[in-house]
C-alpha cells in the first residue's frame, strides 16, 4: 500500500510537470535537432498517424504534408515524396495537388506502416533515380528514429522537422509527453531488434 | 496564464469543497489526510493497471502479427480511453479491496 502511494504521488507530479511546465516543449526541440533546409534531390514527408475513415488527414499528418508543400514551392527540391499508409498517401496526393503541387511532381510509395517499411519503400522508390540526398520531413520527436533509419536506408538526409517549439496549453503538452514516451519506447524497441 | 486559470479554479473549488466538508457535512479535518492517501493508492493503482493493459496489449500485438503476418498497428493503444478505463478498474478494485471503513 505504502508502493502504491508513492506511484500515485509520482504519477501526480508527472502529471504537474508534464502539463504546466515546459519539460515537453524542451524535449521537443533537443529531439527535433538543427533542420537543414538546404537544396536537396527529395522532400521526403514521412507517414504519420494515417488518415480517419473518412479520409482526412490526422492533425500530425497534416502538418507534415504542409511542411513538405511549402518546402517544394520555396523550391528546395524538385519533387516531393508523400510516405505512408495507402489512404495517407491517396489523401495526401489528392491535397497536395490542391495545393498547387503539380501532379508530375508528386511520388509516393507503396506502403509503409511501419518507419522501418517507410525507409525500405524510400530506398526502392528513389536509389535507382539516383535521388539521395533528401529533405526529411517529420515530427520533431519522430526525426531521431525517422532520420537513423533513413540514413542506414543509403541517403543523406537534410532534417525539416515540423514547428519544432510544440503547444503551449496543458492538454496539449500532455499528448506530447505521451508521444516522448512512445517515440522513446518504439527507438528502445528498434534498438533492441537491431534495427537501428 | 492558462496554468494560473486551471490551477487557480481548482484551488478555489478545493477549498470551496473543504468549507461545505466541514461545515456544512460536518466532516472531520484529520480524515482528509487519510482521503488524500487513498486517492493516492487509486492512482498508483490505476498506474499498475495502465502498464498490464500496455504490456497486455503489446504482447496481444506483437503475438498477432507473428502468427497471422498481418500487420496490426501498436499505435492502437495509444489512445486517451485506456487510461480512462484504467482510472475506473483501480477506483472499482479499490473499492473490492479496500471497502469504507
């Protein structure tokens, strides 16, 4: 009984740490690392949460696909690279061309569900264009894992992480120290299994 | 300021809460401290139940895919309700284990 008070009082003060101070924006911004918007062959938008039933892009998802999209009419590369699920991709062909992206501009892999399927997808799609150095779009905490193994994939990789200072209202960081942990579990796990 | 808004709003309901404890529900102050430890044994309860529904959860995952090869996403538990649900099967095991004395 004793243990389980000093859990709950523990998980209390994570709770007040992770909700109003800015212990998430920190983390946030060190995983993100130093983006790189330089000239490069790609931009490469990473999959991210897919997309609902009804097809629209999940909030992350979104981001990064508009990320990508500004990058390309700044004009950092010649085409842009949409990664993920079978309806991510197809929600995100069909917006990114409503952005103005040009059709002919546009590649996206088969399908990735995992990070480590993405990069593989990657390599198939753009090694025989000889296209290989490339401008990563992700999350700032998924950049870390997204960037290893993209890099193991035979590319040299530029990070453009999405806005890098995170939320600012408790809820929000909230769902950000829960995605730390996530992310920090599933790089555990991909370490673990030798994948990166 | 949001933090000064929450915290301050839950600061006044507390002690709004403690005045109608004692006054009005004639409550006795030295058991609050024993309310307090107990709330804290349902959360750290609720702490041990969200981390078997994880490991559950991933075991169930990971075993899946190995047996069937179809993919199956671990994102699927990462979701608010689990630890909602968990919140409720601590208060309901605490309650089991520790009924009102």
């Amino acid at each position: 009984m004793h243990g389980l008070r000093i859990l709950g009082a523990a998980a209390v003060l994570l709770f007040l740490v992770a909700a109003f101070t800015p212990l998430a924006n920190v983390l946030n911004i060190r995983m993100a690392g130093t983006a790189r918007l330089e000239p490069s062959d790609a931009i490469v938008v990473m999959g991210r949460g897919g997309a609902d039933g009804d097809g629209v892009l999940t909030n992350r998802s979104l981001r990064r696909l508009l990320r990508g999209v500004s990058l390309y009419r700044e004009g950092l590369a010649p085409i842009l690279v949409l990664s993920g699920t079978k309806v991510e991709t197809r929600s995100r062909l069909e917006l990114a061309r409503g952005l103005g992206v040009p059709e002919t501009a546009i590649l996206t892999t088969h399908e990735g569900l995992t990070t480590k399927q993405e990069a593989a997808e990657l390599s198939q799609l753009l090694q025989p264009l000889g296209r290989r150095r490339i401008l990563l779009v992700a999350d700032p905490i998924d950049m870390p894992r997204a960037r290893s193994l993209v890099e193991r994939a035979g590319f040299v990789v530029h990070p453009a992480p999405t806005a890098a200072s995170g939320p600012s209202g408790p809820e929000s960081r909230l769902g950000l120290v829960r995605d730390i942990a996530i992310e920090l579990t599933a790089l555990g796990y991909y370490r673990l299994t030798g994948a990166l | 300021m949001e933090l000064l808004v929450i915290v301050g709003l839950v600061a006044l309901t507390s002690v709004g809460a403690y005045i109608v404890g004692t006054r009005i529900l004639a409550l006795e102050r030295v058991t609050l401290r024993l309310a307090l430890g107990e709330a804290l044994e349902c959360l750290g309860l609720t702490v041990v139940f969200l981390i078997v529904n994880l490991a559950a959860g991933l075991t169930s995952i990971f075993g899946f895919r190995a047996l069937t090869g179809r993919f199956v996403s671990v994102y699927w538990l990462n979701d608010v309700s689990l630890a909602v649900l968990s919140l409720l099967q601590a208060l309901v095991f605490h309650r089991w284990w520790r009924p009102t004395k």
